[in-house]
C-alpha cells in the first residue's frame, strides 16, 4: 500500500463532499478546498462536468462580472458548494471570523466575515474546513457571528453548512438539533483525542470508522493533474506537497 | 515623485470617502505615497469588497478615520499589522460588512437609488453592529420575510490602476467590473495606468466592451508596475516576498516608519 500525505487524506475527503456539485468556488487562501474541488472535477469529467471558480486564479475562474459575480451566482442558487474557515467555529456551526473579545476593539483581529453573512445563507452545501483542531479555534461559543449555522424559521436560508473537516477528523451537521456528528476520523487520530482537542458537546457513534483514503487511481490522479493545476494559483502548497511526495518516495 | 501622481494626490481633501479596490483587481499602489506626501487626513475608506497593503499603509501613516470593510489582509502575508494595531488600539471606526454589502451599496449608488436590499446577514453580528443598516419585511410576501437595506454608498473619491488608458481619458478594465461600479458610484475616479495607447479604446468592439469610457473619470497618470508588490492581471504577478518583508517590518511603528522611508524600486 502506498503511504497517503494526511494533506491528500483532506483532498479527497473535500471531493467526496462534493458529489454531484454542478458549480463550486474556492475562496482566498484555500489550497486544500482548491485541490478538493479540482479532483472533483477530474473525477467527474468522463460522466459531468463540474465548474470551478478558484478566488485569484487566472485559469479556473470564467468570471467576468468582476467580484460581485460569485455572490450574484450565488444569490441565483448556482453555486451549490462552497468553503469557510473560521478562526472561530462552534457546537452550532456559527463561524467567527472576525476576532477575539469584545467587538470591535477585539484583542485578537482577524481579517474580517469576507463573503460569509451572505454564502453561508445562499449555498446549499458549504464545508467547514480548518486545519487547526483544537479547543482554541473550536470553541463552545463564537466570540463574533460573522454567519450563523442556522436561522429561524421564516429567515430567507437555502444554504447552510453540511460538514466540518479538520485536520484529524470530519464531522457532519444536523441543522435540526442543531449540532455536529462525529462521521470518521482521519488514520492516526484517535477518537479520545479528538474529543480532547474539541471544545464543543458533539454526538458520536460507539466506534466511530476510520476516514476512506483515496485508491490508486485516484491517488495518481491527484498527485499527476490536480497537482499541476493547482500550482497555477498556489505554487508555494504545490512545491510543499512535492517535497513531501519525494521524501515518502525516499 | 511623478508630478502628476502628485497632481492627482493633491484632489483628495481631509474627510474625504475614498474608495479603494480588492487586492487582485488593480491597486494603484503608486498613489500610496503620494497620498501619504499629500498628507490628507481624517479620511473614510471603503474597500470593494476588501482591503489590504495599501489600507494598511494608509492607516500606518494616520491618515485614515474609518474603514468600511468585508476584510483587510494581505494575503499569503499574513494579518494587515498596522490595521490590526490601529482596531486593537480603538484608533479607526469600523465598518465590518460583508463582500456582497459594500457591492450592495455601490450598486445602489449607480442606480441612483437609495439603498438596495440584499439576502443573508439577519442573525449576524455583522449586522448587529451596523446602524446604518435596516431590516424591513419583504413587501411582497405575505407575511414575515426580513430583508435587510443597505444604503448607497457614495464615496467621493475612487482610486485604482488599471492596464490602458487611451489618449481620449478612456480606461481598459477588461472583466474587473468591480473597478467600473466603484467609478459609477463616486464623484470623482482617479486612475493610474501601464501604458497610455495612441489609438481610440472605443473604436475597436472587443476593446470597447471592457473600456471605461471617459465620462467616469477626472484624472490618469501612467505609473509602470503601478500595482506592485501587488500584482496586474494579464500584466505580472504578486510580489509575495515583498509582502512578507512588509508584513515584517510593519509589526511595529518604527518598523512601519522606516519601510515606508525607502526608496521604492521603479
């Protein structure tokens, strides 16, 4: 068996998220979403073409109405997937991505809610991803609702978030209860660490399964065409996730 | 300093609303120091949708008031430091929006309208903190519905750069349609350019149909690698390690200061 990078193990869970997408966008500062969607695409190509519009690259991205394009697709119920981090993230999915502490002078600022007030209510299916899983960032409540996880009824709300994937484990959320589920955990990660690391109340199975990796073919396909379309955008991640291919070859 | 980058700081009055464009659209990086040099403060800053390094220089130098913003960055480089000090230190108003907002708002503003009403936001703390937003109910649903109005914005200057400009004061914009909502919206729009071209960017139809026509804009200067360390679509990339040694040397006031005392490369 092939070793698998635990960054090719996120890849492919965000194309498996993706299934069935017709039009998913990748925001700024989003290698790993990038790749997702890029093998998505790939993976889909001999049956349907999937459409991806990646935030600063020049090659995937067919818009031409400026930056207000995305959000107006968006609005149109075109874009059916699409991802958020969150320097905050909690039990009810709100994400904070705006700072620490009391608003506005907050003692920690973070870049600020981006298009999130507005994707995160007109995307069907948005994925929570953040590498970083730890009881800092996944907190028991956001410090700042830059978007909520859900809305009450009679709010305007076809979209919403459907999972959250970390570095060790994926999640899926319920927008009944609301709250997440533990789905798999990723090789190397343990359940017991996981609920250490978190800092919100999750429900999760008795023995919780291990996160599908990629097989041959398609580990051959990410590391040949999805790597080399991603280096357009994001040359640093592609020299990186080279590095490492050649040092697991060594 | 060129004369007329001068000139053209020279128009920007204390108090001003200036509009400022996402750091991939164009960004007339060569009219930071000028407009530092110029020295006109209290100013508001709206970023379309968000802002960046010159924000941050901007704010680094004391020139700005208020920042109406979906996000300030600067990307691969990480936090915006002196637009992270200046929030931290309560010393700028903030105006946290979200992207399709501040696009909201200048549409409004080429409408003519007074506001535009725009999905999303209820149940934010983005929305709880803008007075200057309302909700109403759908006037057209039957009951319940909240939407909120955003206002139009009208900015009295926009500043950005672009490719071309023809000898007639028509700008290329290509497909950056942000940069022509933030002219249609403002009093006044002030361009830097690559290149100034001899021949007419209206008289050709592929040309045309991304050309800015001149009845939007009041001033052009030519400003080679006017957008670096940022980069020009279709023109040369983003600097990044240029970002990075800002991003170093801005952690601090003095560390700010004495970037911003270099020479910049032409």
């Amino acid at each position: 068996m092939t070793p698998i990078l635990p960054r090719e193990t996120l890849i492919f869970t965000i194309a498996r998220l993706l299934e069935g997408v017709r039009l998913v966008a990748v925001g700024a500062s989003s290698p790993i979403p990038a790749a997702g969607s890029m093998l998505r695409r790939a993976l889909d190509e001999p049956s349907r073409q999937v459409r991806l519009s990646v935030l600063g690259s020049v090659e995937h991205n067919f818009f031409t109405n400026g930056s207000a394009e995305l959000f107006d697709s968006a609005g149109q119920g075109r874009l059916d997937a699409f991802f958020l981090g969150g320097g905050q993230i909690d039990g009810q999915a709100n994400v904070n991505l705006v700072g620490v502490g009391d608003y506005p002078a907050t003692s920690v600022r973070w870049p600020g809610s981006f298009g999130s007030a507005y994707l995160y209510f007109t995307v069907p299916r948005v994925i929570l991803f953040r590498e970083e899983h730890t009881r800092r960032v996944l907190v028991e409540k956001v410090d700042f609702i830059s978007a909520p996880g859900t809305s009450p009824e009679g709010v305007y709300r076809p979209g919403g978030p459907v999972a959250l994937l970390t570095s060790k484990a994926l999640f899926r959320f319920d927008k009944a209860r609301p709250g997440f589920t533990l789905d798999s955990v990723h090789p190397g990660h343990s359940a017991a660490e996981i609920a250490e690391a978190t800092g919100f109340a999750y429900d999760a199975p008795a023995a919780p399964t291990q996160t599908p990796q990629p097989d041959a073919a398609t580990l051959s396909l990410m590391r040949g065409r999805v790597l080399t379309e991603l280096a357009e955008t994001y040359p640093a991640f592609a020299a990186d996730w080279r590095r490492d291919l050649a040092a697991l070859v060594a | 300093m060129q004369a007329d980058l001068r000139a053209m700081a020279a128009r920007i009055r204390p108090g001003m609303r200036i509009a400022l464009p996402v750091d991939y659209a164009g960004v007339s990086m060569a009219m930071t120091r000028p407009l530092i040099a110029h020295g006109a403060g209290d100013l508001d800053l709206v970023c379309v949708p968000t802002g960046g390094l010159q924000v941050d220089q901007l704010i680094g130098a004391g020139l700005v008031r208020g920042v109406e913003t979906s996000a300030v960055s600067l990307g691969e480089a990480g936090g915006a430091p002196r637009f992270n000090q200046a929030v931290q230190d309560g010393a700028i108003r903030l105006r946290d929006a979200t992207c399709p907002a501040i696009h909201a708002g200048l549409m409004a503003a080429q409408k003519g309208s007074s506001f535009m009403p725009m999905r999303g936001l209820i149940g934010t703390d983005v929305l709880r903190h803008r007075d200057d937003w309302r909700v109403i109910d759908n006037p057209f649903d039957t009951g319940g519905d909240p939407i909120v109005l955003i206002p139009a914005i009208h900015p009295d200057v926009a500043i950005f750069h672009a490719p071309m400009a023809d000898r007639f004061g028509n700008v290329w914009i290509g497909r950056r349609r942000e940069l022509a909502a933030m002219a249609y919206a403002s009093a006044e729009t002030l361009v830097t350019v690559e290149r100034i071209v001899e021949y007419n960017l209206l008289a050709d139809e592929m040309t045309a149909a991304g050309t800015l026509p001149a009845l939007y804009i009041t001033a052009i200067a030519p400003a080679p690698r006017g957008a670096w360390p940022y980069g020009l679509w279709g023109e040369y990339g983003t600097d990044t390690d240029e970002l990075i040694r800002y991003a170093r040397a801005a952690r601090t006031e003095a560390g700010f200061a004495e970037y911003m005392a270099q020479e910049v490369p032409a």
